[in-house]
C-alpha cells in the first residue's frame, strides 16, 4: 500500500490568466503530493521550538474559522497551536494584509488520532469513485497526509489551515475563495490554481498567497488553504529555489 507512484510536478495552469499568476508566488507552491518519495527522504530534526496557542493569544486578526461558521467548529484540543516560527510567520503577514483583514484558521496542531480518523474517512469516500485501492490511496494521500511510514505535516505544528476575512462596517466576513478543505466532503476547488474558480475567487487567493510568500510560508498545491513552515513540503520547495538547505523540519509531537 504505501509503494506510491506520483506524476510530475505541475505548475500553474495556463488558464489562470486573469489575473495572471507572478512567476515569485507560482514557485513557492508544492505541486507534487505532500507525500511524494522526494519529499519524504528529507532528513529531519526537532527544532525544539515552543508552541504558541493562538486561542491563547486572542489576536484580534486572527480568528478561529468556527468564528464565522459553526461547520468548522473544532473536535479535539490543541487545535489553535502552532509553532513559534510558524506564528511569526502570521504576524509579517498582517503586516502586509490590509488593516481591516486578518487570519482565520481551522487547525494548526493535529494528533495522530485525528490525522488517521481524516484519512480514513476520505479514503472511504474516494473509495466510491476510485475501484482500485491502491489508486484510491494515492488520492487519498494528496489530500490528507497518511499516517503510515509518514511524519504529517500537521502532526509537527508546522502547518495551518487559513484563510481571510475583512472588517467592514464593524461586521467580520470571509473573503471567498471558494471551498475550503477537504474532510468535508468532494471539493472541486480544492487546489490551490483550480481551474473551477471565478475571477474573485482567484483574486484573493493571490492576495492570500502573495502575503504567505512574502510572509515566507510555502503553499500546498493540492488544498488552496493548506500553509506551512520549516517541515519537509517547506524545505522541498525552498531547495528547488535554492532558498536554504533541507534541514529544518520538526519532529511529530505524540
């Protein structure tokens, strides 16, 4: 089951011309899966940084997802944490967004427990669709991370679900991006450069991306949402742009 076989890399569709995307943000996305055996093979090593809970925290401009939507209502503890680097990385984003927009996240930290119940779930899904098992994992692994021989980003605190919202006339909204996430069911906007967008969304999907970049977080292809720091999809893609060596990715925590 886990001998995967993975295509090669895309890049960003052509039909993705209004607005266009720029050359810095198309090259600090990972195309690949999360899970492709290049990925993988980076060697890594606990950072032993401190984790920051952002429900702690209370940061006006960065809201649970829940906030606007009891759909994204959390089930587990420690979803707000994340790691230390990984949160500074937040705060040079609102440097850089808008004043009267901010964060909204779903999880950040993710147990083991909870990352298997994810897989599980959506590899019965696919499973529906896709007769062959083993194709049916290899979708499935795009999507959420195994569990098996396999460090999920999620499950270090180096990585987010997030998106934006915008302040206006004292009223908290989401910013439309299309669907978010995946454990919800079929998603047909769930990469990052969908072709199955109008013209708003992918507009501010750019404007998510160009502050993560500049932020100097790295986006997962697959799931337009999906933002990290310091773990094996950052150092993949960092490398390919010659940005910093593949040795600073963290330890899953139990």
């Amino acid at each position: 089951m886990e001998k995967i076989i993975f295509t090669s890399p895309k890049t960003a569709p052509e039909s993705w011309v209004n607005p266009q995307v720029p050359q810095e943000i198309a090259s600090n996305v990972l195309y690949t899966s999360i899970v492709d055996q290049a990925v993988k093979n980076i060697t890594i090593q606990d950072s032993i940084e401190e984790m920051v809970d952002l429900e702690t925290i209370n940061n006006p401009r960065i809201k649970q997802l829940s906030t606007f939507h009891p759909r994204y209502m959390n089930t587990y503890k420690a979803f707000s944490q994340i790691r230390h680097g990984l949160y500074q990385k937040l705060l040079t984003m609102l440097e850089i967004l808008p004043e009267n927009m901010g964060i909204a996240y779903f999880e950040g930290f993710r147990p083991l427990a909870k990352q298997k119940e994810y897989f599980d779930n959506k590899l019965q899904e696919t499973l529906l669709t896709i007769q062959d098992k083993e194709l049916a994992y290899q979708e499935t692994a795009k999507l959420v991370s195994p569990f098996i021989d396999n460090i999920p980003v999620h499950c270090t605190g180096a990585a987010i679900d997030m998106t934006l919202f915008q302040i206006v006339n004292n009223t908290y909204e989401l910013i439309d991006m299309g669907q978010f996430d995946v454990i919800f069911g079929v998603n047909a906007q769930q990469e990052t450069f969908s072709v199955n967008t109008n013209e708003q969304q992918r507009t501010n999907r750019l404007l998510l991306l160009q502050a993560a970049t500049h932020a100097g977080l790295v986006n997962y292809g697959y799931e337009w949402w999906h933002y990290s720091f310091g773990d094996k999809a950052w150092a993949y893609v960092k490398s390919k742009n010659r940005e910093c060596q593949i040795n600073c990715v963290f330890l899953v925590q139990a």
